[in-house]
C-alpha cells in the first residue's frame, strides 16, 4: 500500500469520526501564510490532522520555473515537523506527470475508509481557481472546502455567487490571522539578499541559505546565515569570513587534522564510536535543519578527552580551571561525565577558531542542560544513536528520526538514557530532574508511556 502520509496513514481505521484537512500548494517556499492558514483551520474545524501536498509539476504554474520538488519537499517537511497535527505527502510530487487535484483527492479517498472526512483548506484566492480546475465537480462530490481569508483578496457575495454558479461546492469561509505574505514576494526578497526570518521557520531559512535557493547572479547577502544570528550562543562568523569558507575550524582541512589528532588520543573502537557520532550528528542537522558543518564537528570531537582515566580526568577538569563551574560531587564522585566539560574548555583554548555554539554542544554532550540549542540537541541524540550503539530497543528511538520533532527525539533519548543509568545503578547527575522538568512539560504526552515496556 502506498504511504500518504508516514503520521496519520491509518487515520480512521476504528471507525471513529474523523476530519483530516489536505493542504495543497506549491509551498516554494512554504511560509508563515500557510502554516497559520492550516492550524487556524485546524482550530476553527475541528480538524484531527493536516496533510500538506505540495505540487509535482503544477498544472495551473505552466512555464514558470519551480524549484524542484524534492526540496521543495524537504522545506515543508522541516516547517511542518514541530507540529504535531501535520504532516507531509509525497504523494502528488511521486506520482510525476503533470498534478492535477482531482487525482490527488480521488487517491485519498480510495486510501482512507469512508469515516474520515476531507476537507480541503486553501486560501480566498485558490479557491475561484480550484473551481474552474479540470474536473473540479468530481473534486466537490469526495471533499468540503474551507476558505480562508487573505489579504489582497476580497471575498465578496459577487465572488461567492461567481463560484457558486461553477458547480455544487460547499465551501465554509472563515477568517485567519491578514498575513500579507506570498511566496512569489519570499522568492524575490531572497533574491535581492534580504532574510526571510520570521516570514518562515528558522528552519526553513536555513534550509534556503545552505541550498542557495532564489538566489540571482545579482544576490548580494545582507544578512548572516539564520543559524548564526538566531543562536546566543554561536559565534559571530558571518558568511563569507575565513571560517565559513571552509578557511577555519569548518573547513575539511581541520576536521581531517582533527581527526587524525584522535588516532593518538583515544582508541580505535573509541573512534570508530566518535566516526558514527559525526556522520549521524551531520544527518540529524540535515532533516531538522540545523548547521551541518558544526554538528559534524561537534561530533567528531564530543570525545575528545574519553582517553584519560578517572584520576587523570579529575586533574584535567582542575587544571582547567573548572573548579567552581562544576559541581563538586560531579568532579570527586563522577568522573565519567567530565569529559564533555573538559574536552570544551581545552579545545575552546587550544583551537581559539572554533564556534563557541560547537564547543557548548560538546560541552553538554554527557549531562544536557535545561536550555538545549537544537545543535546540542542534535550531537547529544547522535551519541546515542550512532549505528555503533546496540542496546536493546534503540532501534525505536532510531526510525522516529524525521517523524517527530527534534526536542520530542530528544526526550525520548534522554529518558532512554536516564533509564539505562537507573538500572545499571550508576549515580544520576545533580541536574538530571531540572533537564527533565523542563522538557517533559514541553513535548506532548505520549501514549504507550508504560513503564512495565522497557524490560
Ligand atoms: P505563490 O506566490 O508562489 O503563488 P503562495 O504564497 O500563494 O505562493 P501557494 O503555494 O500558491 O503559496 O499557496 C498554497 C495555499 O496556501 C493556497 O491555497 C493559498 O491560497 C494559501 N495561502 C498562501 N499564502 C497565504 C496567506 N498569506 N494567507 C492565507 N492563505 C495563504
Ligand atoms: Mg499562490
């Protein structure tokens, strides 16, 4: 069976009532514009999920050039992730050939059973045009249509009559939050080297920075790269420096030197661990849209200080000054997670190039903190899921990669982690409950939390 959608394929099937909203665009890019229009329907109808379908080779955007699908894909997939209710189809963008609507709808009625009710959300201005779409009264007979507001385009009885003369729709018009925002006017701002914070996720800024999408020969940057400016903690390296042309502590040349540093530091199964940190921190970033290049980093030197023994690690943490930063009982009673603290602060003085917001990732690698960034975020669930890692059921926090947001993965790696060090006996660090509390409340509840699972 074709999957629709990873998140909500088996929608409806206990017979129980429900209403699923299809969101069709181009989404190049997806922005804020739709991604309230969606909730603020989800919220006004009732509606128990949201599938975004981004086009394949829109019918009605003949002989204008589109970015290609996949990416196009890829941006509505890091935007929607956070959000539990939604999810992405690659439905139409596989199914090649030119996209008609009706084929899409016909497709998603045929997959789920008949108590699942379609509702197709799009904004005023799609909606006079859906109507005169190939086959659009089939359309009207398997879906509602919700209608949302949007600035530029009035709804008027006169547009209400137009529309209704075309065929026997039923469509419910409802108000969202006047966001003047169209993703022709993102695509010409990126052009002219203007930032789309706030008009789209962070995500998805960093998604068109590192993919160079929307740029012209003409494109001259006025601005940093996202990640860089939306994180307290990273450096200042703006592009274009030394550092990120590939100059510094980014660039192939110091992670390679680095690495070869490790052969003489740790052991050959230690780095193979540190070689699958790496390559899964650089995949992570990659699907939740976080800065490759430093998670890669992160990654390969996380470790760094694992060489030392528990005496020798304790005299390194005093020599570098730590004392007073870390908790006593942490430095006399468990050594074992001080080399994450240790291995920031030498690097931070040994490498002075490298971006503070890596060195903290490396620095919270072992214990986590209650402020996690999603870099820190992503080395510390690469340390756990490294493909070198077997423990029991690790596999089911593996395959939730990309289907659940990153502080939800992040959770469920911590309370895994938290879990094993329980019952193997092993002391929990002082901030274990604080880190907990904090993000607990945040991530929804899940359903098959039951302890009795895990043994
Ligand atoms: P473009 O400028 O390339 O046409 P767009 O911003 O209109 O892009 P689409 O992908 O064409 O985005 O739109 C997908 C759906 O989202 C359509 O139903 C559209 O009406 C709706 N939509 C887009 N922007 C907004 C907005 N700012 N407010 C409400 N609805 C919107
Ligand atoms: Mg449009």
């Amino acid at each position: 069976m074709t999957v629709i959608s990873s998140r909500f394929d088996h929608l409806g099937q206990d017979g129980a009532e429900v209403r699923l909203g299809i969101m069709g665009g181009t989404f190049d890019p997806i922005h804020i514009g739709h991604l309230a229009c969606a909730e603020q329907a989800r919220e006004h109808f009732g509606l128990d999920a949201v599938i975004f379908i981004p086009t394949g080779n829109p019918a009605h955007k003949q002989g204008k050039p589109v970015t290609p699908a996949l990416q196009r894909l890829d941006m509505c997939r890091l935007a929607c992730l956070p959000n539990p209710h939604f999810d992405v189809s690659p439905m139409e963008i596989e199914r090649g050939g030119l996209t008609y609507a009706v084929d899409t709808v016909r497709e998603l009625r045929e997959h789920f059973p008949e108590n699942v009710r379609l509702v197709y959300i799009t904004g005023a201005d799609s909606i006079l045009s859906i109507a005169r779409w190939k086959d659009s009264g089939c359309i009207a007979q398997m879906v509602d249509f919700v209608a949302a507001t949007r600035p530029g385009y009035e709804v008027t009885e006169s547009f209400k009559q137009e529309i209704a003369a075309l065929g026997d729709f039923r469509i419910s018009y409802f108000q969202v939050t006047s966001l003047a925002i169209s993703s022709s006017e993102l695509r010409q701002m990126v052009g002219e080297g203007y930032s789309l914070r706030y008009l789209t996720t962070l995500s998805v800024c960093e998604y068109i920075f590192r993919h160079r999408l929307y740029r012209t020969p003409e494109t001259v940057l006025k601005t940093a790269s996202p990640q860089v400016v939306d994180d307290p903690h990273a450096s200042a390296v703006a592009p274009g420096t030394a550092e990120s042309d590939g100059q510094g502590a980014l660039s192939q040349a110091f992670y390679d030197a680095r690495h070869e540093d490790l052969k003489t530091r740790v052991s050959a199964r230690r780095l193979a661990h540190i070689e699958g940190v790496a390559e899964t921190a650089a995949h992570l970033a990659t699907v939740y849209g976080v800065d490759r290049d430093k998670a890669h980093l992160a990654g390969l030197l996380h470790d760094w200080d694992k060489g030392y023994g528990d005496e020798e690690i304790r005299q390194r943490a005093l020599d570098l000054g730590l004392e007073g930063k870390i908790p006593p009982e942490v430095i006399y009673d468990m050594p074992q997670v001080l080399h994450g603290h240790t291995a920031a602060a030498a690097l931070g003085r040994d490498f002075p190039q490298i971006p503070a917001d890596v060195l903290q990732a490396i620095d919270r690698h072992t214990t986590a903190a209650v402020d996690m960034t999603p870099l820190d975020m992503v080395v510390y669930i690469a340390d756990a899921l490294e493909p070198g890692r077997q423990f029991g059921d690790i596999d089911e926090l593996r395959a939730l990669i990309g289907h659940v947001s990153l502080e939800e993965l992040f959770l469920r790696v911590y309370e895994y982690w938290t879990f094993l060090l329980l019952s193997r006996q092993r002391p929990l660090h002082p901030d274990t409950i604080k880190v907990w509390n904090a993000y607990a409340k945040r991530v929804p509840k899940r359903k098959d939390n039951d302890l009795g699972k895990r043994n």
